[in-house]
C-alpha cells in the first residue's frame, strides 16, 4: 500500500492535488496491464521536469559563478545526470511507490535506475505544477545544487569521456571512438550498447538511455580497467 502522506512528508511539500504526486511515479509499463487506471503515466510530467530542473540550475550557476561558459556546461551536467537524479530518488524513497508493470518491477538493474531518474523529473514537473516556481526552486537547490561543492572539489564534473579522450591523446597521441554495439526496447524506453575502440582494439563498453549515456559508461569501464594502457 502506498502511503502518499508519508511521502509528502519525506519530499518536504504539502501538495494540493495528490493526483500529481501520484503520477510522477506511474510507469507507462504500468498502464499496460491497468489500462482503467485513473491517472496517465508520467511522461509528460518528465518533460516538464526535465526543463524546469535545467532552468533552475542553470539559473543558479549564473548568478553565483564568474566562470565561463564551457565549465558552467560541465558542472550543470554533473547535477542533471541521470545518475545524480535516481541516487535522489533512492533518497527519497521514490522507490517503494513506483506504479510498475510486473516485468518492469522484477528489473533491479540499470532499466530501474532510469526509472528512477524520470521519476525524479516527473516529481519536479509536478512540484512545479502544484505549487510555484520559488517552490521547486528551493526543493532543487536543496535536493540537487547542494552536491555542487563535493562535485567541485573532487572535479567530478569532468565526464568519463573527456577524461578518456584527455589521457589518450596525452599518453598515445590518439583519440578514441565509439561505436553502437546493440540497441533494443521500445522508441519511448530506447537502450544502447556502445563500445569505445582505439583503431580495431575495444578497450571498453557501456549501456544508456541514449548514445552519449552508452558512451559516458563506455569510458568509464576503459578508465576503470585501464585495459588500453596495457
């Protein structure tokens, strides 16, 4: 049984329409198997999300930061990734009312992860939708900017890729490329599998959501291995 009152409590946000809090957590898988279900899934909820939280970082990192334009770029993606946003997810237990499909809720593995992510940005679409702008902008600021100072002083803003491309065109003098190894799932939950090559040799592979996540993941397992310094 989910207890949506708990959750507000947890989220810090008394909501006026429950009906926008629960839909930030259903699935379209979903609504597959529960097609008379009252609410619909929380797609567009994500996309609302998903530029909010983008304008209220960006918002941020402007007013509070000289920097140029290129390490602003870097730092909001580090806050934004999906990584960042179901890790806020497991924190706040967005988990536990996930409305999922019997073979999406047995998934444990990266596929949930994503979930948890849009859910996050659902969250935010419906926080912004049911209360204001200065609202949302406080739950991102509280919930999300506040990892920027760990980020900066461990410079984790700096992606597995460039890092990868930075090491080896220092160390060989070459620069690695990335090659889609499989792909499947539907158009609306697409997956890759992308492998990162020097010449013919593949000294890494990941999974995302999308090519550059496939990539991102890609770079970190050569990083991880170090296979290509060998």
């Amino acid at each position: 049984m989910r207890d949506f009152e708990k959750l507000q409590n947890q989220i810090g946000i008394k909501f006026n329409s429950l009906d926008l809090l629960r839909q930030s957590v259903v699935h379209r898988s979903y609504l597959n198997e529960n097609s008379k279900f009252a609410l619909d899934h929380n797609e567009r909820l994500e996309f609302l999300g998903d530029a909010v939280l983008e304008l209220v970082v960006t918002d941020y990192l402007y007013d509070n930061y000289p920097n140029p334009e290129g390490e602003l770029t870097n730092w909001r993606s580090s806050l934004v990734n999906s990584k960042m946003l179901a890790t806020k997810s497991h924190e706040m237990g967005l988990n536990d009312y996930l409305y999922l499909s019997r073979g999406e809720s047995k998934d444990k593995g990266k596929a949930r992860e994503i979930i948890l992510a849009n859910a996050f940005e659902a969250l935010i679409g419906a926080i912004y939708l049911d209360q204001d702008y200065t609202i949302v902008q406080q739950f991102i600021i509280k919930h999300i900017v506040v990892e920027l100072p760990k980020i900066l002083e461990n410079n984790l803003y700096i992606d597995p890729k460039s890092k990868l491309q930075e090491m080896i065109q220092e160390k060989l003098a070459v620069t690695p490329s990335y090659k889609v190894l499989e792909e499947w799932g539907p158009d609306h939950d697409r997956q890759f599998k992308i492998g990162v090559f020097l010449d013919k040799k593949q000294i890494g592979e990941g999974s995302g959501s999308s090519k550059q996540q496939g990539q991102e993941a890609a770079a970190g397992q050569a990083l991880e291995s170090g296979v290509w310094e060998k």
